[in-house]
C-alpha cells in the first residue's frame, strides 16, 4: 500500500546491516558509499540528516569499523555522575564529590 515507506524501510535496514556485518574500514568505506548513492537515488528528504551526519563524522564514523569500540561507556559513567551530582542536588564542595566519585566508581 504505501511503497515509498516500504522502500525507505529498506533503505534503513541497509544501514542497519552495514554496520551489523563485521567488516574492515576499506570495505565499509564502499558499502557505505553504495548506500548513500541508493539513498540519492531514492531522492526523498527524509534521510539527509543521516546522511550530512556521515558526510561531517565520516573518519570517526570509519573508525568504528578498525575495533568497533564505541564511547559507549564513557557516555554511561557521564550518566552515572549526572545522577550522583542530581541526588545530592547539586555539588557544594568539588573535592569532596571527586573524593566520593573516586571511592564509589573505582
């Protein structure tokens, strides 16, 4: 019923598979570039976002691909530190919370 969602839908899922297949940097590079040459063929707005965000952070985004390591865990001690600081509603004194961060998270 609704062909053009059913192919950006499958556009995503390429995407998805891209980055879901164990690759080296050099054939992603590729199977990247033939993505974004399918997603200017299909010529629809609704993935030039992604598409900018590639072009701006493509060396990191490649980078992925060397260890697929992420800044996943940095991102998630950040979340722990943000609730540690909201529960005491705020820090008074900066070296005493460093002091309790360190005993707590190390």
């Amino acid at each position: 019923m609704f062909p053009i969602l059913e192919e950006a839908y499958n556009i995503y899922l390429e995407l998805v598979d891209i980055f879901n297949r164990k690759s080296k940097p050099a054939e992603a590079r590729l199977n990247l570039a033939r993505w974004y040459n399918k997603v200017e063929t299909f010529g629809e707005d609704g993935f030039n976002k992604v598409i900018e965000t590639f072009e701006n952070h493509n060396a990191t985004i490649i980078n992925y691909f060397e260890d697929r390591l992420t800044n996943a865990s940095a991102e998630s001690f950040n979340a722990k530190i943000k609730a540690f600081r909201t529960q005491f509603r705020g820090v008074g004194d900066i070296r005493f919370f460093m002091y309790r961060l360190a005993t707590l998270y190390s």
